[in-house]
C-alpha cells in the first residue's frame, strides 16, 4: 500500500500534539498553583482534541491513526519537562515555553503546505489554539500570577 504524503503529514502532527499532550501531563504533576494546573489542563485536552481530530482525516484517507502514546522524542520531551518541572511552577512554565514555541512553528510550517480545504480549516483553528496556549505562558512566566497567593501568605 502507498503511503499518501498528505496522511503523514498529518500523522506528523498528530503525534506531535500527543507528545505535546505528555509534556502538559509532566508539568501538570509538578505544579502546585491551582490556576496554573487548570490551565495547562485546558492546553493538554486541547492537544488530544487535536489528535482526535486529525486522526479523523488520516482515517479518511486510508492512513492509520495515530495512538495516544508519545514516540521516542515524546518520552524525551516529556521527561526533560518532567525534571525541569521539579524546580518549581516557574520552570515548568518556561520548559512549556519552549514546547509550544516548537509546536507554533511545526503548525506554522505546516500551514505551508497545499491541503484540502476541510483539513488546512483544522490546521488553522489547531495553530490558533497554540497561538493562544504560547500567549497565555508568556504572560504567566512575565506576569507570575502563582506569587501573588505566596506573597499574600507572608503577610
């Protein structure tokens, strides 16, 4: 059987979300602010949606979705967050920092690429999900919101 370029390009970015979803699911784990841990929680369910619905597609057009289980760079990733999460709220939102700014520049790519309609529609509202899980970390790395509960318990 033939394998269609368009159905691993998707799977391309299907497991990249997966991964994306494991490195949420360490950061997660690690985080103690309440805020913080419901918003990366809202990014990670954002990140399966997206397998989910990319997978549709890939099935469409003959190609073998793709599992909810990271590949090799998934664990590594996931493990990197993982350690770096350790050091508290502030680093595990820098190493989310430096997963979504490669996940934007892997949708951004991808957008590139000449696609059915109904597929670049999805490519373009998953890409404005991660423009929208980027800005939300930057601003929380910039503007600390996990201090003001610490600095309101010292008083």
């Amino acid at each position: 059987m033939a394998i269609i370029p368009e159905v691993e390009k998707l799977r391309s970015l299907a497991q990249l979300d997966v991964d994306a979803a494991g490195t949420y699911e360490a950061a997660i784990a690690r985080v103690k602010d309440q805020l913080v841990c419901e918003r990366l929680n809202e990014f990670r369910v954002d990140h399966v949606r997206h397998v989910q619905d990319l997978n549709v597609f890939i099935r469409q057009q003959g190609g073998e979705p793709v599992e909810l289980r990271p590949d090799f760079k998934g664990a590594v990733m996931k493990g990197m967050t993982a350690i770096t999460s350790m050091m508290g709220t502030e680093a595990a939102l820098v190493a989310m920092l430096g997963n979504e700014e490669l996940t934007n520049r892997t949708y951004e790519l991808a957008l590139s690429f000449d696609w059915s309609p109904e597929v670049r529609q999805l490519i373009e509202k998953n890409r404005k999900d991660e423009e929208r899980h980027l800005a939300w970390i930057k601003d929380a790395v910039r503007m600390r919101p996990w201090t003001r509960d610490e600095a309101g318990a010292h008083i």
